[in-house]
C-alpha cells in the first residue's frame, strides 16, 4: 500500500525496474551486483528476498550485508519518536561518491502500513541527482527522491501536484495509527526493540 | 417453453500462451559481461543467474509488463 504517486507512475511504464528475487539468505556480492545492474541500467532496483520469513532471518541477513564493505547498516533515532522499535538504515555505496539510502519493505506487524509487503524487500535508486525537480538534495546521499523522472516527462506543476497528492495520502495512511512519514526518511526497517541487541556489532555509527 | 439445460462445451483458446523458455546465466558470465546479463534480463522470462554447479544464485528481470511467476 503506497501512498507515494510517483511509484505509481513508475510501475505503469515498461523496463522501469530491475527486481531479482534471492530464494534464501544472500550473499552481499550478490545483492551488490543487482544494485550495479540498476546503475548500469540507471534502473531502480528492488531485491525480494523470498526465502526470508521471520525478524530473525532478516537480522542474519543484514548481518552478511554488513560484512561487505559497501554496505552499512545503521540505528537509526528519529526526532519526535518515542518508541522502544529498532529503527534500523540501510545504505549501499553507489561508486559515484553517493551512498544510496535503501528502503525496506517487510511482513511485519511493525512495520510503518507504507512498507509492509508480502516478502523482504530492499528498494533503491542507486544513481545520482537525477531528479530535476528535487533540488533540496543531501550533497551525498541518494534516495528515491533522487530518481531519474524524464521518463514521465512531467511539467513543472504536474510534479509539484503528485508531490502534494504522495504526501497527503501516505500521511492519511501513516496518521491512522499515529504514524508519520517523517520518520521513516533514513529508516529501512521498523523491527521489535529486542533485535536491537543482536545487531550491536552490525551497527556503524555515522 | 421449457427447454433442457445443455451442457456448455468446454472451449480452448485459441492461441495458447507459450511459457517463456528458461534462460540461464551463470554468475561468472553475469560478472564477465553485464551488458548480456542485462538484455537476457530484459527478455520475456528474465534470467536465471546461477554458480558453476547449476545452483541458482538470484533471478532478475527487468519486467516489460506485470513481473512473471518465478519457476525455482
């Protein structure tokens, strides 16, 4: 259930993505070359990890993540919530001095409405500033923001409406259960607090 | 009237939809030339990336229209 209208847009066009689904746990090599396929192709990627089914398996996942050097998982500490969650990051080095901030989706009950799926999921724009329209850009960190939109071929005023319409409707999605999308800008991964523990070793701090 | 219920004739489509062949690379392949992993990826079916053994290492595909069912 997305809120976000641009995806939407995206998902109407053909060869918009590339998506690759690992059937058990992945190496982080692998899950790199997705993400290399999707800069080569200046694609989104979407990784579905379908072998993935419980918060332990996707701690042990993001623990094999870890080990590569272009992968950083982070605890992350949204202004404003208050919660005992593990917020978790997830970033990937482009290879063009950006980090692309990566989006998780997952089954889990704690997981913001906007990002539950019936599988794991890491989502990614791993290129540049390609966004025209976005100019309030973090100088070196991509994220879905920061994709590539001429193919949509949108006016400026086309842009800012599907702009105002995402915001509003993921806010009406998250607002019910006194969410917000706010914090979830950096955050891949909502998980209960007490996997929090077993990914002390994981976690690098910025 | 009253008329029998017949029995409704059970009908074949006319074209039947072809499942796309299996296509396969292997991940040495895959690192040796990305641009062939990228257009078998962008064919109907995707591609299956695999190791030297045959074991299947990930599926991708750049899908064209609605993502296909993934055979293991």
């Amino acid at each position: 259930m997305t809120g976000c209208q641009f995806a939407k847009l995206i998902a109407q066009k053909r060869e918009r993505i590339v998506a690759a689904a690992f059937p058990g746990l992945t190496s982080e090599i692998d899950v790199s070359r997705l993400f290399e396929t999707g800069t080569d192709t200046h694609l989104p990627v979407i990784a579905l990890f379908t072998g993935i089914r419980t918060e332990a398996a996707l701690i042990e996942q993001l623990s094999i993540l870890a080990r590569g050097s272009r992968w950083r998982i982070t605890r992350e500490h949204p202004a404003g919530l208050i919660t005992d969650d593990a917020m978790i990051g997830v970033e990937w080095q482009i290879g063009n001095g950006c980090v692309s901030s990566v989006m998780g989706f997952a089954p889990f009950a704690t997981m913001p409405v906007t990002r539950r799926a019936p599988y794991v999921c890491l989502a990614a724009w791993p290129g540049g500033h390609d966004n025209p329209h976005w100019t309030h850009y973090e100088r070196d960190i991509v994220h879905f923001l920061d994709t590539d939109l001429t193919a949509l071929q949108l006016t400026i005023p086309k842009y800012r409406s599907l702009t105002k319409l995402s915001r509003s409707t993921t806010e009406q999605l998250l607002t019910e259960l006194g969410d917000d999308a706010r914090y979830y800008r950096r955050v891949a991964f909502r998980l209960q607090g007490s996997v929090a523990e077993s990914l002390r070793d994981v976690f690098v701090s910025r | 009237m009253f008329t029998m219920p017949t029995t409704r004739k059970t009908t074949t489509p006319k074209t039947r939809k072809r499942q796309p062949k299996r296509r396969e690379i292997t991940i040495e392949e895959f690192d040796r030339d990305r641009s062939k992993a990228i257009a078998a990826a962008r064919k109907p079916g995707g591609v299956y990336v695999v190791d030297s053994e045959g074991k299947l290492r990930f599926y991708m595909v750049i899908p064209h229209d609605t993502i296909p069912d993934v055979r293991w």
